[in-house]
C-alpha cells in the first residue's frame, strides 16, 4: 500500500470520526488544552533515521578507502544491542525508515562505474540484518552522487550529471532502477526514494551532485515514471533540501506529468528553532502534496537545550505542516569524527580508534548512546507507532518553549507529548476527553523513559521540570 493510499485512508477514518459530535465537558474552561477528539488530522507513518554504512571523513572531508561503519564494525552482542534498543525500541517495530546514501555509505561500483553495489563481500548482507532484526519496513533510497559512470567529472565529489539528452536520461533512468533492484534483490525493502540529496551542492568534499532547475526537472521526468513502474508502492519525494522550492521545484509544479509522480516535498532545515514551523508556512504552495523534514541534525555539538527542541522540531513539523514523518540524520557516528556529536543518536568505536582519552566507556566494535539527541527522539519511536492519527488541541495561548501534540495509536488508544525548554518548571491543565487512567514517562538530558505517577482523566493537572519532555499514555 502506498504512503498516499495510507493517508486517503486514514483521511476516511478521520471523517467518521469527526461526524460524531463532540461534547465538551464544562470542566474545560479551566483546562489550558483540550485535545478534540472530533478533529483528526493526519496519519503519521514513523520516524526515519539515516545509517553510516560506509566511511567517511572527519569533518565530512573526503572518502577514505577504510569500511569503518555499522553493522560492520559491532561485534556481534553490540549489533544486537543496537537493533533492539537503538533502532527497534518498542516490543515490535520502531524507526520505520531506514535513510540510505547511495554513492556515499554505498557506494562499490560495478566494472563500468555505471551501477552502485556493495563495496566489501558482507556489506549488503550486513544492511539486511540491520532491517530485519530491527523490525524497519524499508529503506529510503536517496542519491549522494549518481554512479561516477553518469557524472560529467566521473566522480562521486562534485560534478553534475552528464546530459539532459532524452536518450541519455532515458538509459540513466534505467540504471536507477537496476540499483533499487539490486537494494531489494539484497533483502532492502525499497519504501522511499529522492532522486539527489541537497541538489544545490556541488562544492564539498564528499559525494555529491549538484542539478540545476532544469536538470531536476528533465531528470526527475525521465527517472520518477521509471521508478514507479518498477516499485509501485514506492514514495517519492523532492527535492530532498527544500521541497517545492528547491531545485525544479516550480517546473514539476508547472508540469501535470512530473508532478503526479510527487508523493512529497522533503526539507532540511538542519539544527533550526523549532518555532520555524511553528511560525512560517511549509504547505500553502506544496500543491496538495504533503511536506516533512528528512534530515535533521546539529552542525555543531549537541547541548540540553537542543534536546527538547529535537522533540519540538518532531512535533511542530507534525502540528503546523502536518507532516506525515520526520527523519533524524545518523543512528551512530564514529568516536573520532568531528561532527558525531551533533549528528548521531550514539558513539561506536571503530577499531583503529586507539585514544581512549574520548569516550573512554566504549570498547572497539562497541557503541553508547548520545542522549542529548536521542533522549528527544526515543519516546517518539517507542508511543507514536506507525499509522498513528494525530488530533487537534486547542491551545489557550500558544507557546515557543511549551509543546503539545496528541495522537491516537492504530489501537485506539490516546497519547500526548508536552515539552518545556525553558529554565523554570510549569504547570498546565489538559482536557483529554477521556475519564481513563494515563501513564506518565518523562524525559531529560541525562535520563529516558522515567516512570511517573498515574494521573486519572479527564482533566489533568501536570508539571514539568525544565528541559524536559513528558508522553502521558492512556491505559485501555
């Protein structure tokens, strides 16, 4: 079933819902939220995250000839221990997407250079296991670079693709497809696929591929139908930096055919305020297509603050633009490179990293976690399964510093977030409509999932200590 097939139905399911008449008690006057249960939004499908599958420079400077990367690099316990707690988090599935950079962290070549295939004998049956032990449905394929074999510099770094020729688009469409074949054909479940990340690049010093806004469009024309007729339940997105607005964008908006074959626009606003998409408007000119982030990390190191603002970026994405996923950047990066801390969810130790001087609890082939990124993003993963339906609240005042966002599990049962990233502690009341019982688990810089006391609908009176994040979880 395709993602937009999943949202038309969950869109059919919302109307049924929202022709009950909602009555609402008088004890919300008093309540600053009231979660509407008569008002459904949309369905969220799961959070992505993105796998260093090959090696890369520290600083993102070059390609080296090392496989430093994971699963590769994890003795065999450690592989296990990140599948299950890292990845999979919940009892049956987790992460829902599984970003992979082809032409980076895959990036072995065939003869001709023309065909992207695993660069050592076990990679691809390493990235197998990585998605099946971890419960993920599939990979979002998504071009770094194009194979060196289609590229006018013949390289991975920089360059562009090498023409716009009908007849060459139409052999470079055909050799797209033959990648996402040999992903699926490798036991990688092709879900998602973007035709180049950050097409606006050019000029770093790993792979990339850089497009104008008439080579987007051409190319995009030519590869999309191609990759639809090959993977019907595929979802495409564009332009993988900045959506409608980014590379071809208002050429595929201008052209029926081109655009029929967007599934999505998918944006970086990368390390940003979470009031961006609480304040500026991401849809209005998506032509009806949905938005999302698809990669979202720190340039530089990650603090407390930026841990409740990871979960409001997840939240206001999903809010404000109604976004049907969200995607962190890495599951974990090397100790020794530079940008790990503000990229990974965890450390692992690559075994020719020989200073234990950082790090010093993690052993060779061993990973820890980085809990200022990850504490914002596991409850996400472990309350928000897939195909939740997100409802409205209404909000009395609406604040920067203090989120809120409701849902209700493909079980029926309601969950809400609440953040606070300010310094002081704060107190709010919340009508959720509902006279169960609710389970409390707080989140903070140093500390996950921390249980808290029952609180019994359907008005509650809860507090929140500064930088920190609560999932209230109502017991059926």
């Amino acid at each position: 079933m395709t993602l937009t097939r999943r949202a038309a139905l969950a869109a059919g399911a919302g109307a049924a819902v929202a022709a009950t008449a909602y009555t609402r008690p008088a004890s919300a006057a008093a309540a600053s939220y009231v979660i509407r249960h008569d008002q459904p939004r949309q369905t969220i499908l799961g959070l992505g995250v993105e796998i260093q599958s090959d090696s890369i420079g520290s600083g993102n400077n070059g390609l080296p000839a090392a496989t430093t990367s994971v699963p590769h690099d994890l003795v065999a316990a450690e592989r296990t221990r990140m599948y299950r707690d890292l990845l999979k988090i919940r009892d049956d599935r987790g992460f829902r997407y599984l970003r992979l950079a082809l032409g980076l962290y895959l990036r072995g070549l065939d003869a001709a250079q023309q065909q992207i295939v695993g660069r050592w004998p076990t990679q691809m049956s390493e990235l197998a296991e990585l998605v099946s032990a971890s419960g993920i449905e599939g990979v979002s394929a998504e071009y770094w670079s194009p194979a060196p074999g289609w590229k006018n510099n013949g390289s991975f770094i920089g360059g562009t693709i090498a023409s716009t020729d009908p007849g060459w688009l139409d052999r470079y469409g055909d050799a797209i497809v033959r990648d996402l074949q040999y992903l699926r054909d490798n036991g990688l479940p092709v879900k998602m696929f973007s035709l180049q990340n950050e097409p606006s690049i050019a000029g770093v010093a790993y792979s990339c591929c850089g497009y104008s806004n008439d080579q987007y469009h051409k190319a995009f024309k030519a590869v999309a139908p191609k990759v639809k007729a090959a993977f019907p339940d595929v979802f495409i997105h564009a332009d993988a930096e900045n959506g409608q607005r980014g590379r071809g964008g208002s050429l595929i908006k201008a052209d029926p055919v081109a655009l029929s074959y967007v599934g999505g626009w998918s944006f970086h606003r990368i390390g940003s305020d979470s009031n961006d998409q609480l304040h500026n408007d991401y849809t209005s000119d998506a032509a009806g297509k949905p938005v999302f982030s698809n990669e979202f990390e720190y340039q530089v190191p990650t603090s407390d603050w930026k841990m409740v603002n990871t979960a409001q970026s997840i939240m206001n994405w999903m809010t404000f633009q109604n976004a049907p996923t969200w995607f962190w950047l890495h599951a974990l990066k090397p100790t020794y490179n530079a940008e790990s801390s503000g990229y990974s969810l965890g450390y692992w130790r690559p075994y020719d990293d020989d200073d234990f001087s950082k790090f010093p609890g993690i052993a060779k082939g061993h990973w820890d976690y980085n809990p200022q990124n990850f504490n914002g993003i596991h409850g996400f993963v472990k309350y928000l399964p897939w195909n939740s339906v997100r409802y409205a609240v209404d909000e009395a005042t609406v604040r920067s510093d203090q989120r809120i966002m409701a849902w209700k599990t493909p079980a029926g049962k309601l969950v809400f977030a609440f953040t606070n990233r300010s310094t002081s502690t704060v107190s709010y009341t919340i009508d959720t409509g509902s006279a169960r019982v609710f389970q409390g688990q707080q989140y903070t810089p140093a500390a996950r999932n921390t249980n808290l006391a029952d609180k019994t609908g359907p008005v509650l009176t809860l507090s929140l200590s500064p930088t920190s994040l609560q999932f209230w979880i109502e017991r059926v």
